[in-house]
C-alpha cells in the first residue's frame, strides 16, 4: 500500500509538470488514501490549485515540501491546518510556527514567504470565505475539536 511520502512525491511531480495544478482523484484513488479529493464544486475542472509550501522540521530541522489547498488573500496565501479533522495540528503548521521564514511553488514560481497566524476578524473572514467555497472545511474543524489555524503565507 503506498505511503503519504509516496502519494506526496506523485503530488510534487504532477503539480511541477502542469504548472501548480494536480488531476482530481477518481473515487477508487481517494479512498486509497491520494490527497487530491474527488472533483469539488467551485474548482476549476483541471484539477486543484495546489502550491507547495516548504518547511522545516521544528525538532528534526529536515527540509519538507507539503501540498496545500490555499485561498489567494491579496498577494498572499492563506492555508488551513484542517489535518483531515485530527485532533492534532499537522506538522508543517508546527513547522511554520517555529520557522516561518520559508519558500513556496505557486505555479512554476518559486517565491519567498513569511507566515503568520490569523487571528480575529482576519482569520474569521478567511474562515468563512473557505467554508463558503469548501463547506467539507467546517466539517473537519467540528470533528478536530480545536479552531483549525489559518495561516497567511506573506510575499517578502
């Protein structure tokens, strides 16, 4: 059964070969585990807009590359820390926390970006525009039992 780490390097090569855009998974892929969902309402038919978010590890210092959905904020990127509706924060979102001066991929762009954690009415009107566009968003966030982090990848 292939791993995340094997699904994340799919991921990385699709998106690098069609300019940040990944194929929706068919049914059968996603319940296998590929972290593209089915197509939703609201994306464009090509596929999700991904970018890739580099980070590094907060106590092993290794260098990482993750996937994300995003949400265009202006000239920035703001990305949810949904973790599938885990309890726990996902890693790249401790990662960033810990250092936030970082790269991403947003089309065949390499761009440097700081992050920052949302907070207030900044981070509730982010919220509201993911859940209005991806309503499986809010889901997650009631599974979690935790308010999911909205982080804001800023341009440098």
């Amino acid at each position: 059964m292939p791993t995340l780490d094997d699904w994340n390097v799919r991921i990385l090569a699709e998106f690098r070969e069609n300019a940040g855009y990944v194929a929706w998974s068919s049914p059968e892929e996603f319940a296998a585990g590929r972290p593209v969902p089915p197509y939703l309402p609201g994306f464009p038919e090509r596929g999700m807009p991904l970018i890739l978010v580099h980070h590094v590890g907060a106590k092993t210092g290794k260098a990482r590359i993750s996937p994300l959905f995003y949400r265009p904020v202006g000239d920035s990127w703001a990305v949810f820390g949904t973790h599938g509706g885990s309890p726990r924060d996902p890693a790249w979102y401790r990662n960033l926390m810990a250092n936030p001066r970082t790269v991403v991929e947003a089309g065949a762009e390499e761009i440097p970006v700081e992050a920052r954690l949302t907070a207030g009415k900044e981070r509730a009107e982010i919220w509201a525009g993911q859940i209005a566009q991806v309503p499986k968003f809010a889901e997650f966030e009631a599974a979690s039992g935790r308010q999911v982090p909205v982080v804001l990848l800023e341009r440098r």
